[in-house]
C-alpha cells in the first residue's frame, strides 16, 4: 500500500474514531492542571481501567483545560486509584459528547509527511521514518522534545508523552502516534 493509500485509508478510521458515546453512562474526571490529567491517566492505564484525555466543555474547565472521559459505571475504583495519588476536582457525568485532542491533520509533501495535532507539528521522511523536524507549542518542555525526537526514527524515538508533562507535549504525542501508524513503523 502505498503512502497515499495509507494516509487516505487512516483518515476515514481516524474520523470513525472521533466519535464519543453519549449515552449517560460516560463521566468527566476534571482536574486543576495539566499534568494531573496526563498523571491520572497513566494510572489509570496501569491499573487497568479505560479512560481518554479529552478536552471538558467550556462550562466545565476548572483551570485545566484536560479531563478523562471515563465509564461512570468504573467510578468507585477510579476514585480509589486516584485519590491516593493524583487531585482531582470531581467526577461528573457528561451530557453530549467531549471534544477529543486526536483530531489530526495531514500534510503530504512528496517524501516529508507533516501531522498536525492541535498547535504541534511533527514532520518525518516517508522512506525511512526519520523525524525532520518539530514545531509549534509554547510549553517549556517542546524544546527538550525536540531535542528528543528529531534526527531519531519514529521505531526508536521515545514517545513524547512518556517525558513531556504539558499540553503541547500531549498533542505532539498524538501527531507522534499518528505518524507511527503512517509510517507502520509502530503500534499504538
């Protein structure tokens, strides 16, 4: 398949992804700041219990513009996980739909693919993997990532989430994450 082929082919699965149950079995878990939410979800991962950084509605930011959209039914445990380890504001149940931080945007450029998630840009060589450049953000961590990232292959990079603790640093793990799977070079 070709790259084009697989750029088209992931982004009606990427559009198929972005939907988000509405059903009043869904929650918000919001939290004071960034890193909290990036924090909780890692534990939550590790704990085995399913959760997705989204972005809360306006009405419901309380100085953090990161939540988890989590199953109300897994409330009690999420609650015993996190309360000895990450603060959080509460828990609520969501009404609609959240707005989700993978929504992706895909630039070819005939060797050069550039995904674009939020205000992060990540650019890598269609023939070989190898990031090029990175771009966008204004968090102290980006330029540590840069650091991290360029000159590296997508196979071998650390992902950004891993070492970075801001939204900038969120958002260019999702352009990091897309390009793995362009590319074949990782899974998710």
């Amino acid at each position: 398949m070709t790259l084009i082929n697989r750029i088209k082919s992931h982004l009606s699965g990427s559009q198929a992804r972005q939907k988000v149950d509405t059903d009043c079995s869904r929650g918000l878990v919001i939290f004071r700041v960034v890193e909290e939410a990036i924090k909780a979800e890692k534990l939550l991962k590790k704990a085995g219990i399913r959760s997705k950084l989204v972005a809360p509605p306006p009405a419901m930011r309380q100085g953090c513009d990161l939540s988890l959209e989590i199953d109300l039914v897994e409330q009690p445990s999420i609650q015993r996980t996190l309360e000895a380890s990450v603060p959080f504001v509460g828990i609520f149940p969501l009404k609609g739909s959240a707005e989700l931080l993978n929504i992706v945007k895909i630039n070819n450029y005939g060797e050069y693919v550039m995904v674009k998630a939020g205000n992060m840009k990540l650019v890598f060589d269609s023939r070989n993997g190898l990031i090029v450049n990175t771009s966008g953000g204004g968090c102290p961590d980006i330029p540590y990532l840069n650091i991290q990232l360029v000159g590296k292959k997508l196979t071998e990079a650390i992902r950004p989430k891993e070492t970075g603790f801001t939204l900038c640093a969120l958002m260019l793990d999702r352009a990091f994450e897309e390009a793995c799977v362009l590319c074949e070079g990782r899974s998710k």
